[in-house]
C-alpha cells in the first residue's frame, strides 16, 4: 500500500493513547506545577485577554460589548489552539530529542501529545465559553453545542496531519520554524478572529481563502446557531484527504531521517 | 516455536549531514579523518560523515559482543541503529527479539518531575499493567535506594541519586537483546558492586548482548566477540 508506514504509525499511535494522554497532561502540569493557581492560570488569561480584546473593539466598532465578548471568546479560544499547535510542531522533535535517542519511538506519538496538549488547555477555556455563551449569547443551543464539540474533533486529524508535515520540514531546516511564527501572526492579521468579515466585505475573497477562517467558522457556527452546510462537511473531507495525502507522502519518504537531522 | 533472537544487517551505510557552510575544507576533512576514524566525504554537494559504510554481519542468540574503537568511530551509532533509534540510509537492517537499549542513563529522565511520576511515566511506556507498575517501582526503590527522595523533583537530586535511580530504571525486566554505551561502572563503590552485579544479571538471561566500553578488561570478561570500528568498517573477531 501506498505510504502504508505513515498508516501503520499512526494507527500504532492512536493504540497509544495513554501514553500521549499522559505526556500531554503533563506538560501542562509541568508548566504550571509551581504556580499557585496551577492551571486556573489558563483560564484567568484568557478572560483577561477576551474581556480587554472585547472592550477596545467593541468601542472601536461601536458594538455590544457583551455580544462582542460572545464573538470574541469563541474566536480566540480556537485561534490560540491552531496558533499554539502549528508554531509548537515546528520544535517537538527537537524538544523529544531526549526519548527519540534513547529508544525506539514512533515519531506521531509525540505529535498526538502535542494535539493532546493543546486540547487539554482548549478544555479549560470550556469553563468561560461554556457559561459566558449560555449568559449572553441568545442563539445558544444544548444541540449547537453538541455540533460544536462535534465540529472541533472532526477538524483534529487536520492539525496531525499539518503538524506532522511542520514537525518534519523545521527538524530538517531550522529557519522554518522563524518563518512558520511569522506566517501565523500575519495569518492572524487576516483572519476574523476579533474583528467581524462585515466590517471588511470588500476583501471576502480573501477569506474565502483562508482556510483557519474557513475552520473557524465551521466550529463556532453551531454555537450561534449557524447551519454548517452539508458542502461544508464535503469541504472538511477534500481538506483531510488533501492533507492526510501530503503528511503521508513527506512521513513515508523522510521518517528515516528525522533522528539524523536532530 | 519461538523464534530465534537475532540482528541481521544488510549492506547497510549510515551517514550524517555536518550542515557545514564550507562544504571542500579538505585539509579539515583529512585531520578529523586522522583523529575520529570515520570518513567524510562529499554526496551530491554535501559534506557528510560516515560511521558505517556497506556493513553487512550476522548477530545471533548466545553472542555478546564488546565494541571497541576510538571516540567518534561509530560504536554509539551503530549501537542506535540495533535499537532501531535510527534507520539505515542505504541497506536493510532486520531485528528479532525485544530490544532494552541503555545507550544514556539520563536520557529516560525527566527531570522535572519528581522520581515517583519518573517511574510511573516509565511504566505506561512499558505497557506495564497496576500489578507490574506496583513490582517495577517497588524493585526501583529497593535497588536505587533513594525511597526518602523518590516524591522530590529529579533536578533536585544530586548527580549520584540521579545515576542510581537511572540505573534501576533502565536495568529493570529481561530483554532478548541488551544494548549498552559505556554505562557499566556507574556510581560510587558500593553501588558499582551492585550494578555491575545487576548488569551481569542482565547479560545471563538475555539472549544477545551489544556492549560498547573503552574498557578492556570488561569486555575481555563479558563478551565472547570484538567488534572493532575504524574507517566507517568493523573488525569482527573472537575472544
């Protein structure tokens, strides 16, 4: 079969969900373990951030501050989750170089904990999106929410599958991993993340382009009650399979090396 | 029937990009080839070194093997390569048997973490269930003895308790092959007597043994064959 070590891996790597579970849990532990709070940290910055964010804009835009509170927070809690996962790909090779030498390992192993990391701290943004969505955002729905939740695990094999292709390309070049960091703060810049498309109608093509816009909004339109189109879920799939057939194709030809390159 | 343990190499070339600027210093080239006894050389305009070039050898049950060379020879390569932490470039490589490598004590470690969740991270990796988890720590404790700091964080321990705890982690269970790098005499005395002991334990129930020391004496009294590295070939000989 084609790239079949690229399937054979990641099956094995999906087997080994405790294992990445644990990794990922810790490194959020470790980040936070001689903190007071610990992981309520997480939580804390981004209602500090989302509520500045909110205010500034919705005073700039001359908009309700607490439905741009609503937009905000479901926007930025997911943007930081693409954010965090595509710039930490470039360096978790480098970083598991320690388990890589001493052992043989599977290399999506430690991409699976990088997703699992990134999900864990998504989890605890929950505690504000949950009930700030509930208090102030009127299209809330039990059924939205649970499209939701849904939406965001379908959108994950994406992020191995991009990961793994950053993982690889910035272990070989390590200028990447600058451009990579770039790339995503301009990324930021042209997505809605905090400020809304109908302020900018004029350059719709370009967020018709953009595919973190285009993912944005297939999570977060459920919770406002916006029907995710069936061509929506179509476009999920061609995205998957587009993706899945790149990282397979770069994973099979190159996973030999990436021990050499570290 | 259970399959016989063996290593089987094929043709099999290993070599490394230096990711040098200066890709034609051939006077360097030369001198390092002097001092570290492998071979850099030039592949479609990059400068690479190799420490194994077109190997092909047989390693089966009952040899145990002391590999011996000068630093940078290629005996932790190659020692990576039979724990299947690398893959060849060029030739085949296949392994039967469950390969333990000890290849750097420190390197299971995180030193962040307390040697209580050390053990316990270990043991998921090890697919160890409640039972063995419970039997591998008790076993690691015992052996390391540093049961009053196992709950503090590793980085907080001196280099010698960071040395035992490694130690019993690593040398912990019975493998069919045992790799191991220059980790034989660790510690002080009395915990030197107790690993090499412990390692000597290993040597018994495995089937093969790869050991990498510059040390002569251990591998004349461990091992039954020599493999030595110089000029990116092995010398294979008995004792």
């Amino acid at each position: 079969m084609f790239a079949a070590i690229f399937y054979k891996n990641y099956l094995d790597a999906l087997k080994s969900l405790k294992i990445w579970s644990i990794l990922g849990w810790l490194d959020i532990y470790k980040r936070y373990r001689r903190s007071r709070l610990g992981q309520i940290w997480i939580v804390i910055s981004t209602l500090v951030l989302v509520g500045s964010i909110s205010f500034i804009f919705s005073t700039l835009f001359k908009s309700n501050y607490f439905s741009f509170l609503v937009y905000i927070i479901n926007n930025l809690c997911l943007w930081i989750f693409f954010r965090e996962i595509v710039e930490d790909s470039s360096l978790i090779f480098i970083e598991n170089k320690f388990f890589l030498f001493n052992e043989k390992w599977n290399h999506l192993i430690m991409i699976f904990r990088l997703i699992a990391r990134n999900t864990i701290t998504y989890a605890h943004n929950l505690i504000l999106i949950i009930p700030i969505n509930i208090i102030f955002n009127d299209n809330f729905t039990l059924l939205g929410f649970a499209q939701y939740i849904l939406n965001f695990f379908i959108i994950l094999p994406f992020f191995i599958n991009i990961s793994l292709i950053i993982a690889i390309v910035s272990t070989r070049f390590r200028d990447f991993r600058i451009i990579i960091n770039n790339l995503m703060q301009l990324i930021f810049f042209l997505t809605p993340v905090i400020y809304q498309k109908i302020n900018f109608e004029k350059y719709d093509w370009l967020f018709e382009l953009n595919i973190f816009a285009f993912l944005l909004e297939f999570v977060n339109n459920p919770i406002n009650n916006i029907n995710v189109s069936f061509i929506n879920y179509v476009t999920v799939v061609i995205i998957l399979a587009i993706t899945t057939f790149i990282s397979s194709i770069i994973y099979a030809k190159k996973y030999k090396r990436i021990n050499y390159w570290l | 029937m259970a399959l016989k343990k063996s290593i089987l190499l094929r043709n099999v070339s290993v070599y490394y990009q230096t990711f040098n600027e200066k890709k034609n210093s051939t006077l360097k080239n030369t001198l390092i080839n002097s001092i570290v006894g492998s071979t850099i050389t030039n592949i479609k305009n990059k400068e690479v070194i190799y420490p194994l070039k077109n190997i092909s050898l047989e390693i089966n049950e009952k040899d145990k093997i002391g590999l011996v060379g000068q630093n940078g020879s290629g005996k932790s390569t190659f020692l990576r390569l039979l724990a299947g932490c690398i893959e060849p470039v060029e030739g085949t490589i296949e392994r039967t048997g469950i390969i333990k490598s000890i290849l750097n004590l420190e390197m299971g470690l995180d030193k962040e973490l307390t040697g209580m969740e050390n053990l316990r991270l270990q043991a998921v990796f090890r697919g160890y269930d409640l039972e063995n988890t419970k039997k591998f720590i008790d076993d690691v404790l015992d052996f390391s003895e540093i049961v009053n700091y196992i709950y503090f964080p590793v980085e907080t321990y001196s280099s010698g308790m960071v040395l035992r705890l490694a130690f019993a982690m690593a040398t912990y269970g019975s493998p069919d092959i045992l790799l191991l790098d220059e980790v034989v005499n660790v510690g002080d005395e009395g915990f030197k007597k107790k690993s090499l002991a412990r390692i000597e334990e290993l040597m018994e129930s495995s089937k093969i043994m790869v050991m990498a020391s510059h040390d002569t004496s251990i591998i004349k009294n461990y091992c039954n064959k020599i493999f030595e590295f110089k000029d990116s070939s092995i010398n294979i000989s008995k004792i």
